[in-house]
C-alpha cells in the first residue's frame, strides 16, 4: 500500500555541524548531525550519514521524499564573499584562493549536488535564506502562538542577526544586521586571541570568563565597535581579518590588546581570563540591548532564540533575569545544525502555508530533541557477546536502583539511553554522570574523563519539580541552554584568604553544598528533566534523591575532548574504556571497567568502528 504521509528532508551542510532533519506531515520525526556518524567533530561535509538514518527511521528511501530543503542561499552566499574579497584586493587573494575549489567544484551546483546524493529524488530543491532557517528553528517548534523572535551568529548570507514577529505559521522578519558586522564573529574574534579553536571553542571562553575582570570592556567598546542603544553595532574592520584573511584579527588587534594571540595549548594566564571576562560582558550588553529594543518595537510577552550566540547560555540567563520578556524558548540545536531543520519546518509552514499545531499544555514540539538513533536491549547484547565483552543484564527497576547506588559512592558512570540527543549538549541519552555533591567530581571528570581544561564547569541535571530548591529560577530548562545562580542558602562564603585567590586558584574552593555544577561566580548551566521528555532518565534522578536526598547529579556529555558525543553503543563502549569512568549503562545493560579485558589496540578498534 502505498505511503500517505508527506516527507520533508531539511539539509545543512559546507561550513560546520552538517546535519539532516525529516518531517513526516510537518512533525519532526528524526534529526541529527553528521559528526555523530563520522566521528569527526563539527562535520562539515554532505550530510550523507545522517541522511541515511532520517531516512531508515521513518522507513522510507530518497524517492519517496516530497520536499527537500537546502538550509540557505548558495548563490547569494558566493555573491557576499566576492564583494568581499573584491572589496578588499587585492590582500585577500590567499583567502580567495583556499575558499574557490569548494564553491566551484559542489558549492554553486548545490541542487545537482543534493539530487546525485539522494538517489531517486526527482523533486525540487528549495533554498531559504540563512536566517529564514534559523528563525523558523527558533519559532515554528516552539510552544507560543505568537512570539519575538531573535537569531544572532557568524554569517549566513548577508545577514548576521536579525528579528521579527512568528504569528501561528509566519514569521515576518523586520530587521537585520548585514556583514561584517557581527556579534558572532566579534566573539569568535577572542576566541581565536585567545588561542582556542575558532567555530568550537567559543564555549570554552564562557566558561572562563567568571575567572576574569573586565578589564578590557571599554576598550573594546572605544575601539572595536560603535555599539547603539538597540543593540546594533559597527565593527572597525581595522581590527579584523576575517574578510580578507585566514585569521580572525590584525595586526592592530594584538597591539589594541597587548601582544600576539595565545598559542594553543599554551598556559592560560590572567591576561586571558580578562578577555575572556570582557567580551563576554560586551556580548551580554549586546544581547540585552537588542532584546529590550525588540520587545519595544514588537509588545511580544514571548522571545524565541537561535543562532550560533543563542548558545551562550549566560547571555540567556541575563535576559531572563532582567525579565524583558515573560517566557523564552531557545532552539536545542541553536548552531548550523538546527537550520536543517529551521528550513524543513520554514518550508512546510511558511512556504507551504500548513497550519501548526501548537499543544494546549505549552509543550515544544520538538520531543525534549530527543530526535537520533536508539539501540534495543537485544541489540547491545548481541554486540557485546560477539565481542566477548563481560556484562550484566538487568530489569529496568534494578538498573536505576544499581546506577542511582554507584553515583552516590561518587562512581562515575557512562549512561546511554534511548534516542540521541540533536544538538551540541547531552541531555540524559548520551551523557556521563556524577554525583553533584562530591567537591572532587568536577576535577575528576575534567582531567582523568573528559581530558580537557581544568577550568570547565559542568551542569546539573535536576528534576523540573525540585529545580527551585537548588538554583535562583521560577521555570524549567530543558535544553541546558538559561545560567541561573544557586540559591544563596545553598552557597558556601568563602574565607577572607580565599577572597584574595586569582585566576585557576578559586577552582578548588567549594562554593556551595552542589559544588560539583557550581561555576565560581555561584551560577550553574541548568537543565530540569521533566517526567515525559525522559521518563527513564528522571526516574534515575529520582531514585538518587531517594538514596541521598538531592534531587540533582552532574551531567557531561558522553565523549573525550576532541571528538564528537558518542551515536553508537560501540562508539560508548570505546569511549568508556579510553578514560578512567568506572560503569558503562547501556539500557538495560551495566559493564563493569574492573572486569574488562585490556582495550584492544588501535587496529581492532578501528575495526569496531568500520574505519577501514
């Protein structure tokens, strides 16, 4: 019998985080990116993996799509970056010379492209602008009829922020911010200064800003941009690099600020911290200026958000708190990724005029984004006897009292659960756990797990119902993307001594009774698991509480610096045995470290991996 259903596949691809999302009749049924399959973070390339198992979830093959959707404008895309580089000759050859290969040879010939890779499609290939898909993201699966809607990032085509009104399925765009000025870039400017990897590392410079003075805000603001009271701004251009260059900043930037950028991997000093500091408080102004100017001009109670800065979850929180608008949705996938499936939904609701369908209950519509692969039980220990792999199966019921009994002994525990998370945060499926009390858990996961910064904070994951007695906020935060502060009952003052600690010395002062998700400003990155996106994942939650009385634990996502969130109980399993975690929950299935056999070498492994 032939399917019914009508099909749209959203595609981001070509410049970071490539992803797919499938809609069956306009609601998302599958979605994820394609570093995830690839194993290769922030994957740019054609999403040909994740398309591969949009399409094996819903059943279907490339020819039975009705719609596909590109997530921007190539053609306008190449237009920007030729002014650009006109604009700028001829000190933009090097830049031109690296960028044309790529447009040439897929990027302008895009609908040829998608139409060879998705074998059998014969229908047309649609293009919405950049910050279309971005806004849809941020709107059409939110739970408000009607909202202010906000995207802020690097570039897209022309634009780099803009804002309107979503009204039922439209959205009305009415203002942007045009290249080169951009708050995306400017931040990506520092992170590059300040010597961690442009496009991933930009979080990394949140997170040490609380270590920091602002220092430098007013010479940012005297020199770098020209910043009005609506939270648009100039970028002098003579600090920069990036329209014409292979760096972010000039020459004059490092004198601006004292000398050339930080080398990676080099020691952190305080000069960094203060950066750091600084632009993340310039970053908050902008945020808080544009939102204040836009709920003026549009009256809406409801902001929606995404884009790349929509990631900073400081910036959100500070918006929250000065309570400019009444309730804000971000988009879990707020980067690249998200606009695969912005466009799909743009599509379906803007450009074919479908009606929403929006939950009396204040719901999203986008499933807690709990959107990618699963493993059956039977399937995880299939893998697991053919690699002759010790285990243990148990019921459901045992395996939360097992778990729950493990991370209160402060074991730390790999936990894989249900479908995959779509974004860049792990949010119970694919997340590494721990108890958020022990005042050595956020070291342990930071140097003997995670083998990253010692700086970096890690979030909390807490029962919706219980988040009021840990943290300063009236509502939940299912995508870990709003900071709040930690109740001031909970926090601990610290000693006239520790007052006086600079830099990476306030580290190892316990600031509250939940030290291990307690950042050294008293905030936390919060997310409430609520009983129906993760039932499975509150009920873990819960049992701790039972045994312990707090109904919070540490969570991090399932993977090792350098390499994206696990997909596959093998990618877990290899990961779990690479770092110093001492229990892999697969489902229903508890793995041991103590009794595994030596990691196999590199050759096997790659085998596991189907690498070769």
């Amino acid at each position: 019998m032939p399917d019914s259903h009508i099909y749209t596949l959203g595609i981001s691809a070509f410049y970071h985080d490539s992803a797919a999302c499938l809609l069956r009749d306009g609601e998302i049924i599958a979605a994820a990116q394609e570093e995830r399959f690839s194993r290769k973070k922030h994957d740019h390339r054609f999403p040909d993996s994740a398309i591969e198992y949009c399409l094996g979830e819903a059943g279907i093959t490339a020819g039975q799509l009705d719609y596909a959707v590109f997530y921007d404008k190539p053609w306008l895309k190449f237009e920007r970056l030729l002014e650009t580089y006109l604009a700028f000759a001829p000190s933009g050859l090097a830049s031109f010379l690296k960028s044309m290969p790529l447009w040439l040879k897929e990027k302008l010939w895009m609908g040829e492209f998608i139409k060879d890779r998705l074998d059998g499609y014969e229908g047309e290939i649609y293009y919405p602008e950049h910050h279309q898909s971005h806004l849809a993201s941020a709107f059409l699966p939110s739970p408000f009829r009607n909202a202010a809607v906000i995207t802020m990032d690097g570039v897209g085509e022309w634009a780099t922020a803009s804002w309107g009104i979503g009204h039922d399925n439209k959205i009305d765009i009415k203002h942007e911010l045009r290249f080169p000025h951009s708050l995306g870039l400017l931040y990506t400017a520092f992170t590059y200064y300040t010597g961690f990897r442009v496009n991933s590392g930009e979080y990394k410079v949140m997170g040490l800003a609380p270590y920091g003075e602002p220092e430098y805000v007013q010479t940012i603001l005297d020199n770098l941009m020209d910043l009005k009271d609506d939270g648009s701004f100039h970028l002098n251009q003579k600090y920069f690099n990036y329209c014409q260059g292979l760096t972010m900043t000039s020459a004059k930037f490092h004198k601006l600020f004292g000398g050339p950028p930080r080398k990676p991997e080099s020691e952190l000093t305080q000069k960094e911290m203060n950066l750091a500091r600084s632009i993340q408080d310039v970053t908050e102004e902008v945020m808080l200026r544009m939102a204040r100017h836009v709920r003026k001009e549009t009256g809406e109670r409801n902001l929606c958000l995404a884009g790349g800065v929509a990631l900073n979850c400081v910036g959100n929180g500070r918006i929250l708190r000065e309570g400019i608008f009444d309730k804000i949705w971000i988009q879990p996938a707020a980067g690249d990724a998200g606009g695969a499936l912005g466009a799909a939904l743009f599509l379906w609701h803007h450009h074919l005029d479908k009606p929403r369908q929006i939950s009396d209950s204040g719901r999203d519509l986008q499933h807690g984004s709990y959107l990618g692969p699963s493993w059956t039980n039977d399937e995880i220990e299939e893998w697991l006897k053919r690699e002759n792999y010790p285990y243990h199966r148990r019921t459901s019921e045992e395996i939360l009292d097992e778990t729950a009994g493990l991370l209160a002994e402060e074991k730390v525990v790999g936990w894989f659960n249900g479908r995959m998370e779509f974004g860049p945060r792990a949010l119970g499926a694919r997340s590494i756990i721990g108890d958020a009390r022990s005042a050595e858990m956020q070291k342990t996961m930071n140097l003997k797990i995670k083998y990253r910064e010692s700086f970096r904070p890690f979030a909390p994951s807490c029962l919706v119902e219980d988040v009021g007695e840990f943290f300063e906020i009236d509502r939940e935060s299912p995508y870990m993307l709003l900071v709040a502060p930690v109740r001031k009952e909970r926090r601990k003052p610290m000693t006239g001594e520790q007052k006086n600690f600079f830099g990476i010395e306030k580290l190892n002062v316990p600031r509250s009774d939940i030290p291990a998700v307690t950042h050294i400003d008293y905030s936390a990155r919060i997310q409430t698991v609520d009983k129906q996106d993760n039932p499975r994942y509150h009920a873990l939650i819960r049992k701790f509480k039972e045994k312990t009385g707090f109904g919070i634990i540490v969570n991090t996502s399932f993977n090792v610096r350098g390499e994206p969130i696990v997909c596959t109980p093998m990618d877990a399993y290899l990961c779990f045995m690479r770092t110093e975690m001492d229990v892999l929950v697969l489902e229903d299935i508890i793995v041991y470290k103590k009794e595994q056999p030596e990691l196999k070498d590199e050759k096997d492994w790659r085998r596991i991996y189907d690498l070769d």
